[in-house]
C-alpha cells in the first residue's frame, strides 16, 4: 500500500483530513525527513572552506581551530578529534541507512 493508499483508508474509517496527515503522512515522511536532517548535519559540520571564508576573530569553529592547530605543528589534540568526528559520521550514516532502508540492511 501507498502513503495515499493509507491516508484515504483513514479518512475512509472515520479520521478527520488534519487527523489522517498527523497520524499517517506524518510518521511515513519521519525516516526522510531525518536522514535529511542528519545528512545536512554531515555535510555542514565537514564543510571547511565556507567556514574558513566566513569566520570573524570573535567566532572560531572547530574546523578552523583545528586548522589553525595543524598548520604550525601536528597536535595529537587533532588527531584525537579528527577520530572523533569520523566515527561520529560513520555512526550516524549508519543509523540514516537504518531508518530509511529497515531492519533489513547495512551498508
């Protein structure tokens, strides 16, 4: 069955249209909506260059800082975070891949 084919069948057993979107569009369109939400995370927290062009004195990010921490001498503090950040990616591409394609796969 489709998402319309549910919805109709809702409001078919009595549910009203603002019910039907509540209680089955919206809990068909949640796995998307966040792995939308997850992979924007990714894509924004790894963007280098725009926050390199955009950073003020006042504001440092953490790509910067660890830029700023590479160029003069190889800090392990970096290397540590760097660790960080990719399991953090890899776990969280994981749960995306969990939410949108089931129970079933992995990668």
């Amino acid at each position: 069955m489709s998402g319309v084919d549910l919805e109709e069948a809702a409001m078919s057993l009595g549910a009203s249209p603002l019910r039907a979107i509540l209680h089955v569009v919206v809990p068909l369109m949640k796995p998307g909506i966040m792995a939308g939400l997850i992979f924007a995370f990714i894509i924004s927290f790894n963007e280098f260059t725009v926050t390199f062009f955009m950073y003020t004195i006042d504001v440092r990010t953490l790509p910067i800082w660890m830029y700023s921490r590479t160029v003069s001498s190889l800090d392990p503090t970096t290397l540590a975070i760097s660790t960080l950040i990719i399991a953090l990616d890899v776990a969280l591409i994981a749960w995306v891949d969990k939410l949108v394609a089931g129970k079933g796969s992995l990668f």
